[in-house]
C-alpha cells in the first residue's frame, strides 16, 4: 500500500472539488467507483464534496471488462440514471465510463460536469492535484495546447531511444482543457497535451513501454507498431501482444486500426509506476498512444486501447519542441516548464473546505 500524506489527499480532493471541478452548495454530486477503486481516494473526494453540500453519493459498481461503448452492458441503470441527473460527476471507474451511453446522454443534457479520474488512487489524487502550484501547471498546460493549435497542418516527428520514429500531418484538436471545469463537458486531470493527428498521415514506428489493452500494464518486452497511415503491424510485447491484438480488434471493428492521437506528459511529480494509466501518460516526457478509430467516426469512441511511449522528443515543422523528455522550445513555453519543476520545491496552501452557516 502506497504510503499517503494527508494533508496533501485533503488538499486535493479540496482542489478538485472547489476549485477545478467548482462544485457549488446546491448542487448534486454522484461519484462512480468500482470494486476495485482505492476506497482512500474516493473518501477523500465524497468527504470534500459534502463540506461544499449534502447532496453527494457514491456509486460502486462491479469492475467492468472494458472502457467506453463497450461498458455498455454493464453498467447498471440505477447508475446510468444517476450520473445523467446530476450537475457534477466524478468517475473513477477503471476501465471507464467515459463514451459509454450513459456518459453519452449525460453529456446530451448539457448539464453535467464529468471528470474523468479514472484508475486514480489516493496516492495518484494526491501528486497530481496536492503538491503542485495549479496555475503554474494549467500556464503550461495552456501555452503547450496553443503550440498544437497554432501547428494545426504542419508536421510532427516523435523519436526515442527505444527506436520510436514517426511523423505525421498536426490535425485540428477535439478537447480542450480549462482551468476551471465550470461549463458541461467532460473532462480530464491537467498535466498532458494531446496532439490528434491526420490519421491517414501517420507513419513510422512506435515502441511502447506500457499498455492498456484490457488493463494498464508495464511491458517486460516492447510493442512495436507500424503503421503507415493504417496500422500494418504489431509485433513484439510477449505474452502481452495477444491481449493488445484483441482490444485493437474490438475497438476497430475486426482489423488493425489506427493511430488516433498522441500526447505529451509534463507533471512534475507524476510517476511512471505501471501502476495508474492516468499518471503514467502524464510523467515528464511520456506520450500517450490512442489506437482504433477516433470517438468522432462512425464505430469510434472512448473503447480504444492505449499504449505510452516513454522519454520521447519532438519537433513541429523541423523546430525542437521535447529533448528526451524535457521541454525545449519555444523559450517561453521551455522557461515555464522550468519554473514548474522548481515549483515542486514549495509546499502548495491548503485549499480549505467551505463552511456553511
């Protein structure tokens, strides 16, 4: 059991709550967990949501065999209708929930607020959200995702030392991120920059060093994956590979797929563990693979299985952007990652739980 500083849990689940996710006190908050969740991390987040109001409850449910569509079937309606009624919903459901009808109509109502915390535990809540400067971190988060945006037709190269070398055309961005999740959407953890590509334009190979197929796990041998516009082939990964073969199958329907979206991780204090999906796609320098077909075709959705790419560079347009992992360019962009690093060296104030009267 990860060892667990409570003054930065509580820090957290407060931030999350008050100040990321702005609950308010008439609002209604259901949090989604499932048999396997970290309890810790759940309390820490039902305890601060009840201090803003009263109408808070949690929804465990049986762990689901896969993510997105494909939960489906097993999500119960009581759940369903719950998460589609309420203002605010945390889901730390692994795998999620996210893309499921249920998340589907939920963000139909053009009401709910969703944040998608995923494999998220205690330890997890509490380096991304409890020991860093916030706005520093959402300063880089924003200069990072207005690099992508402005580089909308240029092309991209990832390489590492593993043997990842790919390029691709920069597609116009689906998600944005924002510092205060105080509109309908949905929504994930700051901390990782995606970059969606020209799917037809991807080519090259990537090796990956994790996976989450079925589950979220580190590879004791590699994933190579080729693809040239469509995937051509997957090979390597051990005992893994079979598993990998399967959730591309089902999330592409029968064949390979595609590279569907890439990224670029710069929390400073998350941990490449093996141990939470969400965190490891957002240590310094990792970048998170999405495969299948993108959520917006027809057959898509948040059912594709992921792979991540660790210490990674990249360029735009032939200029340096990453150097093994470390932010490079432009100066402004690389002088705010900086300070964010140096930031980790100051304990964050505590954001203190609303009082009621």
């Amino acid at each position: 059991m990860s060892n667990i500083d409570e003054f930065s849990l509580i820090n957290a689940a407060n931030l999350i709550v008050r100040d990321f996710m702005c609950v308010q006190e008439d609002e209604q908050v259901v949090i989604t967990a499932d048999s396997c969740s970290d309890q810790r991390g759940v309390m820490a987040l039902f305890n601060a949501s009840r201090a803003v109001t009263p109408k808070t409850v949690i929804l465990t449910l049986p762990q689901m065999p896969f993510q997105g569509a494909l939960s489906d079937p097993y999500i119960p309606e009581t759940a369903a209708l719950a998460v589609q009624n309420c203002d605010v919903w945390l889901d730390l459901t692994f795998p999620y929930m996210a893309g499921s009808h249920a998340h589907a109509t939920a963000m139909k109502s053009n009401k709910v607020r969703c944040l998608q915390a995923a494999d998220l535990g205690a330890a997890g809540l509490q380096r991304l959200f409890g020991v860093i400067d916030f706005d520093l971190l959402f300063k880089v988060q924003e200069a990072f995702d207005a690099l992508v945006t402005a580089a909308v037709g240029k092309t991209c190269r990832v390489t590492n030392a593993k043997g990842t070398d790919v390029s691709f055309t920069i597609a116009r961005p689906a998600t944005r991120k924002l510092r205060r999740a105080n509109v309908p959407g949905t929504y994930t953890p700051p901390g990782s920059a995606v970059i969606y590509p020209e799917i037809e334009s991807v080519k090259g190979v990537v090796f990956l060093d994790a996976t989450f197929h079925e589950y979220h796990t580190l590879l004791k041998t590699p994933i190579r994956v080729e693809a040239d516009g469509p995937i051509r082939s997957v090979t390597g990964g051990g005992s893994d590979i079979r598993t990998f073969e399967r959730a591309l199958s089902r999330a592409s329907g029968g064949n390979l797929g595609s590279i569907i979206h890439f990224s670029h991780g710069f929390h400073p204090t998350a941990r490449f563990a093996g141990q939470s999906f969400i965190e490891d796609i957002r240590a310094a320098g990792n970048d998170a693979i999405g495969f299948g077909i993108p959520w917006w075709q027809p057959g898509g959705g948040e059912n594709h299985p992921d792979g991540v790419v660790t210490t990674q560079s990249m360029w735009i347009d032939g200029q340096p952007i990453v150097d093994t992992g470390v932010i490079c360019g432009p100066p402004k962009l690389a002088q705010l990652e900086k300070e964010l690093q140096a930031s980790v060296r100051k304990r964050p104030e505590s954001v203190e739980p609303a009082v009621r009267h």
